[in-house]
C-alpha cells in the first residue's frame, strides 16, 4: 500500500476536499539544497489542486490518511501510458504497411496516441482509494 497524509480543506455533501502534504521523496534528501528536480518538486507543489474524497463525517482541519494499493495503480499506469504508445506505433505501421507516406504515418500516429488516451480514460479502471481520520481537528485551519 502506498499512503500519505492529507488535510481537509473543505467538506459539503460528504465529499471532503483535501490538500496533499507539501513534502515529498525529496525532503529527505541531504542534497536537496542543489538538487534541480526538487526544486521542481516545490514549483509544481504549489500548483496542486485539492481533491474530492467521500468521507461523509469529515471536518475541515481533519487529518486522513489515504491508502493506494501499488497493483491497482500501477494497471492505472498501463492504461495511462502504454495503451496511448502502443495505439500510436500500431497506427504508424498501418500507415506505413499500406505505404501511404511518411507524413501519413506520423498523422495516423497521431491519431493513434488520441485514441489511445481516449481509450485509456474511458477503460482504465479507477484505483480504489481507503481513507482513515487520523487526527480531528476541533477549529478550522485556514488554507
């Protein structure tokens, strides 16, 4: 199981809106003062938007723990990535065994990678997301 620590945000309706923890592989690292990919890491963290949990007893200020099994994101991961790339070279191929051209295998390459994020986003199944309340906060923390 991969786990981290979210913050209620905002919480309506039963759907709890939560913050990701600003930390990340990085801030253990000793080198991280003259490292540039975590230097990126604090860029993009700050652009993180809060994501919408069903936890109908949350409050804004709880702390959650939230659990991922690695099996159901790494199927995820094989839709996302590898479904696009394979659509693409198949669509090449075609292309190119019908000898279209040059500029018709890289347009239907195109095309392939369209359909395959397509196809990823309607048949990748969803990874199943457990959370738990770790600490309930009794006022509000501002955002």
């Amino acid at each position: 199981m991969i786990e981290t620590r979210v913050r209620v945000v905002s919480a309506s309706n039963g759907t709890a809106w939560v913050a990701a923890s600003q930390e990340s592989g990085c801030s253990a690292c000793r080198s991280q003062s003259t490292c540039g990919i975590s230097g990126l890491g604090k860029f993009l963290s700050h652009r993180r938007p809060d994501l919408p949990l069903q936890q109908p007893d949350a409050q804004v200020g709880d702390e959650l723990l939230v659990r991922v099994d690695e099996s159901e994101l790494l199927r995820a991961g094989l839709f996302a990535y590898l479904l696009p790339a394979v659509f693409a070279v198949v669509a090449a191929i075609l292309a190119d065994a019908f000898a279209l051209g040059d500029l018709a295998a890289a347009l239907a390459a195109i095309f392939g990678l369209i359909a395959g994020l397509l196809g990823a986003r309607a048949l990748a199944p969803a990874p199943q997301i457990q959370t738990c309340t770790i600490a309930t906060a009794h006022f509000p923390i501002p955002h």
